[in-house]
C-alpha cells in the first residue's frame, strides 16, 4: 500500500471471528500530513468490520481534536487500507471446523 | 501509565497512548 505516513496496525490477535477489532493508529511521519499534527500520541480504537467506514472514524478522529480536518483523506485512507488487509486476510483464512 | 481517554460524541472511544519507540521510523 501507499505509504500515507500513518500506520494502523492490529491492537490485538485477530481471532476471525469477530466483526469488531482492536487497532491502533500513529503518525510516522508527520510530512505527509497537510495540516500540523498534534503530537498526541497512538490512538487506540475499535472498529466494525461490517459497519463503520474508515472514513467516517477518520472524521471523528478529527472532531476530538487529533487531526485537522486537511489530513481526514490521508487518515482515513491508512484505516481502509489496514481494514482492506484484514478482510483480504480473513477471506483467505479456512476455518479449520469447516 | 499515560493514557488518555476520548469520546467521541458519536460514541467512539480512543485510547491515546505512547507510541512504541520501536516502531517509529528511523530519523
């Protein structure tokens, strides 16, 4: 994947089962990011495999004051890429029950 | 620890933490 700068990555095991997973998220690298990043920290977050958007989580990062509204693309971009990944995963995954 | 908690009005929770040194690109 584009590197956007932010890196997502899984907050715990992915046991392929459940919809919601643990991820967190922190800027590598601060350049590629069009507005002046707030040097908070990793943020740690659930998302829903089925129901939320990327896009929409990377909004809401935003309104609580992680991001500026300019770097909502790229933010939301680096969570679609790693959710991508993980449903990409979990398709090519057997379960070993059958 | 350092741990922060946000919510967001949409129900959201982030958790901020430190960035694992580790992990963060080489300068």
């Amino acid at each position: 994947a584009e590197d956007t700068g932010v890196r997502v990555e899984l907050n715990e095991e992915d046991d392929g089962k459940k919809s919601s997973i643990a991820l967190k998220l922190w800027v590598e690298d601060a350049k590629k990011l069009k507005g002046k990043y707030k040097d908070t920290g990793a943020i740690e977050f659930t998302f829903d495999l089925v129901n939320d958007i990327p896009e929409v989580v990377a909004q809401e990062m935003v309104e609580s004051g992680f991001f500026l509204d300019s770097d909502v693309k790229v933010v939301g971009k680096s969570i679609r890429d790693r959710v991508s990944l993980i449903k990409w995963r979990r398709e090519r995954t057997v379960s070993p029950t059958g | 620890s350092a741990t922060a908690q946000v919510v967001h009005s949409a129900g959201r929770r982030f958790i901020v933490s430190p960035v694992p040194e580790a992990r963060l690109k080489e300068q």
